[in-house]
C-alpha cells in the first residue's frame, strides 16, 4: 500500500467528515477515547483537515516518546496493530499518517453506525 494512496485516501475521508452535521459527535468519541487511552491531550483542531493534522502529530511525538500511550490509544479505538504493520514503511511519519487514518476511520464508524442504525 502506497503512502500516496493512503493520502488520497485520507482526504477523501475528511471531505466526507467535512460534509456531516455528526462531526461535533466525532470529536466527542475521539476525544473520549483519547482519555480512556490514557493519553492527556485534548483536542484544538476546528475542521477535519486541521484534525488530521493533529492526529498525526500527535502519533508522532507517541510513536517516539511514549510508545504505550499509543499502543493504548490503538487498543482504545479497536484498530489493529496488524493493520498498521501492514504498512511498507518504517518512516515514523508514515506510520502516523497511516494510523491517524485508520483511527479517524474507526472512530467515525462508530459515530456513523450509532446515528443511522
């Protein structure tokens, strides 16, 4: 899997958070996940391309400095660690655009299916 396809990815999916009256529920489910995982950080990002952003910043500085805190928060949303191996790289960047996507992903599922089930 290409990092260039999971950009494009990525920015298909925030287009499609963007255009939703459920992202104030999505920020509130990332958020409240983010505490269950144990990771003291609160959320500033307005818009889902800003959020983005964040989250892989944030991935960043866990992958580097506080490697459980992310384990906890990939345990916290319900996205495999499999998934994220399966990513060609070992670019930290890479990684952290890759789980900032699966993550933003599954948080917005839950969010989605809870509001049109």
């Amino acid at each position: 899997m290409s990092n260039k396809y999971n950009l494009i990815t990525a920015k298909q999916f925030i287009d499609e958070v963007s255009n939703s009256d459920l992202y104030p529920q999505f920020l509130t489910q990332l958020q409240k996940d983010l505490n269950r995982a144990g990771v003291n950080y609160n959320i500033k990002s307005k818009t889902p391309q800003d959020l983005f952003s964040e989250m892989t910043n944030l991935l960043i500085e866990k992958l580097q400095n506080a490697f459980n805190e992310y384990l906890n928060l990939l345990y916290a949303v319900d996205v495999s660690e499999n998934k994220i191996r399966s990513l060609d790289s070992e670019n930290s960047v890479d990684i952290a655009e890759y789980a900032a996507y699966l993550i933003l992903k599954r948080e917005w599922q839950k969010v989605w299916y809870r509001n049109k089930g």
